[in-house]
C-alpha cells in the first residue's frame, strides 16, 4: 500500500464546538465546516479538505482511560516547518496551560499537550535528513529548543516543509 501521510483525524469531544475554538485559538486552525454537532478543521498550511474532525458527545462523556485501562490512541503529531515556529507553538501552549511535556527524540524535537477535554497531542520537526548524524540519532531527553535554534538555526526547514518543496 503506497501510503503516504496522514489525511485527517476524528475527535470525539464533549463539545465540537468549544473545542474548536482551542485548536483555532492555540494552533491557527481555521474552520472549514460545522454542524449544531461537529466541526472540521484545517491546518494552516495543510492542503487537505479537513485534517480534524470533531463530534460532541455531550458533556457527560468521562475521560478517556486509553493508555491504563484500555487501549486507544494515544496522540496525534502535527509537524511544523521550522524550530522558530515549534518555539511559537510552545508559548501558545504555555499560554494556553495546555503544554504537559516535550522531548528531543534525536531527529525529532517534539512539544506534548492536551486539549480541553484531555486528548493528548504532539506539535514537532523534523530534522531534515542532511542534517542528521551520529550525534542527532542518538540524542535523547528534554527538548531544549534554544540549543537546538543555537545548533540548527531557527529557520532551517525541516523535513515535512521539504516534501514537495
């Protein structure tokens, strides 16, 4: 199968509505449809119809107990293209009080928060492959995105802004 990417996601949320306004309000998605039930979201630069989907349950729904419970997904990750922007998204995050973590994984340097109704996601770059050495393939810890401006520029594309560039 000759997959290439992810296309969209769907979110069951308690309030389609009041959830979309965190991810228009923290990450610059705009809203491309709605329903009294769900709206869809796209991402900034995405070229996809929707890359979000969101239906309400209701505000009954109990937290999801995916990851100690029972199965389920875990996160979504949502590329950006420059350590600059992953910089930005941290403060939105921050001001937000959504940011619960981040890590360099070597050749990803990824932010983790949550959404209003607790379902975890990650906003990352990728180091761009010319880029990546012994020392960035093994790198692991805490993302310190100040070094890693220090060490690859605040502007370098990474990766995904590099596929059909």
């Amino acid at each position: 199968m000759p997959i290439r990417g992810l296309n969209h996601a769907v979110l069951w949320v308690r309030d389609a509505h009041r959830s979309a306004e965190f991810y228009v309000d923290v990450l610059g998605f705009r809203i491309v449809h709605s329903t009294p039930k769900s709206v869809f979201l796209q991402a900034p630069e995405s070229a996809n119809d929707h890359d979000l989907g969101l239906f309400g349950v209701g505000d009954q729904a109990v937290p999801s107990t995916a990851g100690s419970e029972q199965v389920g997904l875990y996160h979504l990750a949502w590329e950006v293209p420059t350590l600059a922007d992953l910089r930005d998204c941290a403060e939105k995050l921050k001001a937000a009080g959504a940011l619960v973590g981040s890590a360099d994984h070597g050749t990803t340097k990824g932010l983790y928060a949550k959404d209003r109704d607790g379902s975890e996601f990650e906003v990352c770059w990728l180091l761009p492959p010319e880029l990546i050495d012994e020392n960035a393939s093994q790198a692991r810890g805490e993302l310190d995105i100040d070094a890693e401006i220090e060490r690859y520029g605040a502007d370098t594309l990474g990766a995904c802004a590099r596929v059909g560039a």
